[in-house]
C-alpha cells in the first residue's frame, strides 16, 4: 500500500495516540463544570492551548480559539470578522471552499465580496489584493499553500501591504496546508488570524484552531454556552484537543527534517516520473509546498488513472476537488486557466511524514508502470 493522499488526510500519529488515550478513559470529564474530574479536564485544555501557542509563537495563549477543525476555523474568520466590522471580504479564486462558500454566504448576506484572480501558476499578485480593499473592507483571506497544487501564496506581503494601508483590515491566512511545512510562527507579526487543522499533521479529525490576534475583533458564528471565551460555543472535544497539541508540538519540531525528507520523496518522484513517462507538474516554477505533486498525464483520465492505481495499491486523489467521491471540475485549476481535458487529466500524490526519496522512488515506479499500460 502506497499511501499518497495526506493532503486529504493523513495518519495519527503514535505520540498523538498516546497523549490522547487517557482522555478517552479514565481522564473525561466536561471542561465546563465545577468539579474536579471538570476541573481537571479543564486544566489539560488550558495546558493544550498554552502548548499550541507557544510552538506558534502566540504572544498569549488566550490567542488560540479550538475549533472543530480547519472549515470550522475558516468561517469563524472570514464570517466573524465580517459580521463584527461589519465589512466586505477581500479573497482570492484559489482558497479552499470554507473560504469561498463563507464569502459566497456574505454575498448573499449583503457584504461586498471581491475574488481575485491569479496567474497561471496559481499565484495571486499581493498588489492585487491591496488594490482590491477599500474602506468598506473588513477582512483579507489569502491561503498560505493551495490544496490542489501546494503553490505558496505571498501571505507576508500581502499582510503588509493590508496594514500600510490602516489596521482596520483583518488579514486572515488558512495554514491547513502549510502548516507541516511552513513556518507559521515566522508570520506571526503578519496574519491576525491563523486557520490549523490537527489531521492534516497526524492529529484526529474534527478539531482545529483558530490564531486571533490580540484585540482582532470576531463575532462567533457558533452560539451556545460561551466557551472559547464566548467565540465559539460547544463542550469541548478533550481528546482531540489534547491531541492536536500533540500534533501541533511534533510537527514544528519535525518541521526541518520533514521538509528535507519529505522534499527529497517529492523530488525523487517528479524526477524519476519525468525520466520514463509524459508527464507536466502543474505550477512546475512556482514556489510550492514539498509534499505535494499534481500532475498531469496528457491522454489518460484522472479517473481511470486513480482507479488503476487503487487496484494496485496507491492512494492518490484526483486534481479535481473531491467530494463525497465524486470528481467535480477544480476551481483551482480553472482560475490557473487549466480547463477541459487538462483539467480532467490532472492528479494529486500529496507525501507524508514517514516518507522519503525511497518512496518516492517506489511511487515512480508504480505509477509509471500504470501509465505506460494506459497509454
Ligand atoms: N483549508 C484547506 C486549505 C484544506 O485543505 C482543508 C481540508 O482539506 C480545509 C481548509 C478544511 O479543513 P477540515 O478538513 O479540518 O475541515
């Protein structure tokens, strides 16, 4: 079995397991009460968030808002800052669907909402984006690496271009993606608002976090009994919390020898595919996150492909956004001006933690062997 999907979601990871384990036993108890079994749930919440910020490089860990996972986080940003300017949306055409749908439901609410677009690597101009805001805007979402193609997004500058122009604009960047890869705490100084889900770094599914500056102003989207200090409401999930601290600690200690790692199974794939087969990364110049490769095969299917490739054992996912199993035209490929059958060509092998250039090498293999049956 050659797992290659973790842009999707990826395993958890033993450290994780362990750290949460004890909290799916003897260790419940509701945060919320006054007791001590609640008092002592209570306390590993506090303690997750006071790890997660620290490895974040959060000034304070009231900073961290937990969430229940990263489309969670993404519309408590771009909704909740929205709402408690209130203000239009500055985005771009690439962000992933909790950004875009959030920004479709302001639309629909009354807010201005401006997409912009990108070149043909997936790049957005961060000149753009400064152009686009005007007094009326009250928040700036601009991902920091695309899901589909892994291409980095220039979310420093754009975050400084915002704040010259005043701090009345939120600038929201979603890290799902990066975050096993990128610095996050490097923008800190940078984004207000800081979007992570844990199971995309070896963490449970379902619960993620939300970096919200000092004094960012957020109306929660979630009302209820007033946790998280009232910015979103919910018994909180103890486990998954204690888990993506975990999770979030031993991937910023990882982090170097991930990217080395990780980046040599990327390469070492792209390499040895170039080598024996037809074959075009999608973005090939642009900046891109290490674990991720989408290519194109000109003249197979991304269907017929992945189908191939599950029956002998490679987990890949098509170009193509991917829901409920079913192959949907990709937005972000669109906006790159890839449509049609290139479109419909295009696959995504996206690396994990635990892999390296030896399985990058067997991936090579495979997957060439698959497509020149299929050519
Ligand atoms: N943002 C990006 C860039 C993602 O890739 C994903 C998941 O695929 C999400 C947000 C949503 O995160 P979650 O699955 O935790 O809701």
């Amino acid at each position: 079995m050659l797992y290659l999907d973790h842009a999707a979601t990826t395993p958890l990871r033993p450290e994780v397991r362990e750290a949460m384990e004890p909290y799916l036993g003897v260790r419940f108890g509701n945060p919320s009460g006054i007791h001590a079994t609640a008092r002592r749930a209570k306390n590993s919440i506090e303690e997750a968030r006071e790890r997660i910020a620290a490895s974040i490089g959060a000034t304070n860990r009231l900073e961290i808002v937990f969430t229940g996972g990263g489309t969670e986080a993404d519309n408590l940003a771009v909704i909740g800052a929205a709402i408690g300017a209130p203000g239009g949306v500055v985005t771009t055409a690439v962000e992933h669907p909790a950004v875009l749908e959030s920004a479709r439901f302001l639309d629909r609410m009354g807010h201005d909402v401006a997409i912009v677009s990108v070149d043909g690597d997936g790049s957005v101009a961060p000149d753009e984006i400064a152009n686009a805001v005007d007094e009326g805007t009250a928040i700036v979402s601009v991902m920091m690496a695309n899901n589909e193609t892994g291409v980095i997004q220039p979310v420093a500058e754009v975050a400084r271009l915002v704040r010259s122009a005043g701090d009345r604009v939120l600038v929201h960047t979603d890290a799902v993606q990066a975050f096993g890869s990128l610095a996050v705490e490097a923008y800190l100084g940078g984004p207000d608002l800081i979007s992570v889900s844990a199971h995309k770094i070896g963490g449970p599914q379902g619960v993620g976090f939300l970096y919200v500056r000092d004094g960012a102003r957020l109306e929660p989207v979630i009302h209820g009994g007033g946790q998280e200090l009232g910015r979103r409401s919910g018994t909180h999930n103890v486990a998954a919390i204690v888990g993506l601290a975990a999770a979030v600690e031993s991937t910023v200690e990882g982090r170097s020898d991930y990217r080395d790692q990780v980046g040599a199974a990327r390469d070492r794939f792209e390499r040895d595919l170039r080598s024996r087969v037809n074959v075009i990364v999608t973005a090939d110049t642009a900046d891109r996150i290490v674990s991720h490769s989408h290519l194109r095969f000109p003249g197979i299917p991304a269907e017929t492909l992945l189908v191939r490739l599950d029956f002998v054992g490679v987990a890949a996912a098509a170009g193509a956004a991917c829901h409920s199993g079913a192959i949907q035209e990709s937005h972000v490929l669109a906006a790159m001006g890839i449509d049609g059958t290139a479109a419909s060509e295009s696959v995504r092998f996206s690396f994990g933690r635990d892999d390296d250039a030896e399985t990058g090498a067997e991936a090579a293999r495979v997957v060439s062997g698959v497509v020149e049956d299929l050519v």
